[in-house]
C-alpha cells in the first residue's frame, strides 16, 4: 500500500535524504511511498515562512520518518517537525532510521515511543515498508484509511 510520508532530516544529511527518497525505485527494495518533503532547503531565511512550507508537507502525509544522522538530536527544526506531525488528527505515525550508527536518537522521537530502524543493517532496510505502515497503525488510521499513489508535492 502506497504511503505519504514526509522525510524528516538534519541539514547535514540532506543527500542521504534523497537516497532514501530514491529507494521506492529500485527493484530489490519493497518500498513503496510517495515522499512529501523539502529535499531542497526553502528559498527563505524568515522562520513563519519555512515552518508553514514544512507543515504544509506534513499535513499531506499520514508517516513521518526522521533520518536520524551525527547531528539530529542538536536540530531545531527536528524536534519541530516532530511535533507538528504528532499535532495532526489523526496523527502521522512515527519512525525512525538512524543512518550513523552511534547517532544520538532525537528526544521527542524516544518520547513518542517510536520504532528506530538502522539503515547500514540489511534486514531493516527491507523492513523500512512494514516499519511505515507499523507507525501509522498505531496512530489508530490502520490499513483502511485511503492511501493516495501520487504525490501532489508543490515546488
């Protein structure tokens, strides 16, 4: 079942971002979400207008997965991202995936109870797509919530 997801991330990881983006095609992989994100950082230094351009991502997503790098846990938009993704109703569900294995797991995800993936160990990568539906059957949507199979990400 194809999912929305948005893809939470520290600058600093902004490429392994959009290699996790990318794993919904390879062929090997039983990975299948649209991504709603902002791979690419907004054309703005006004804070209002960056966080309504993430919510704006979030709100059309029904997971959110955090990459969780070196320097995730020192973020300030993460724990935002966080956050508005917990505020919604329903909820997005939550997930995981530490891309550096000694990376500290951002506080508020610990909080949320959310399930950690590591992406550098085989059997998780191939979980990733069960992780995401996992997530967003505990948010109380389950699998027969409607799911949409294309991605009206505005650029």
């Amino acid at each position: 079942m194809t999912r929305r997801v948005f893809i939470s991330y520290q600058h600093d990881d902004q490429m392994k971002a959009k290699g996790l983006n990318l794993m919904r095609y390879n062929e090997h992989l039983d990975v299948t979400f649209v991504g709603r994100h902002l791979l690419d950082p907004v054309d703005s230094t006004d804070p209002a207008y960056i966080s309504r351009k993430i919510r704006e991502q979030i709100t059309g997503s029904s997971a959110t997965i955090v990459l969780i790098g070196a320097h995730t846990a020192d973020s300030d938009w993460v724990p935002k991202e966080i956050a508005w993704s917990l505020e919604k109703n329903p909820p997005n569900g939550l997930l995981g995936i530490r891309i550096d294995p000694s990376a500290e797991i951002p506080p508020a995800l610990t909080e949320a109870g959310a399930e950690i993936l590591d992406w550098s160990t085989p059997d998780d990568v191939h979980a990733f797509d069960a992780a995401i539906e996992r997530a967003i059957t505990a948010t109380g949507r389950g699998a027969n919530m409607p799911t949409n199979s294309v991605s009206t990400c505005p650029r």
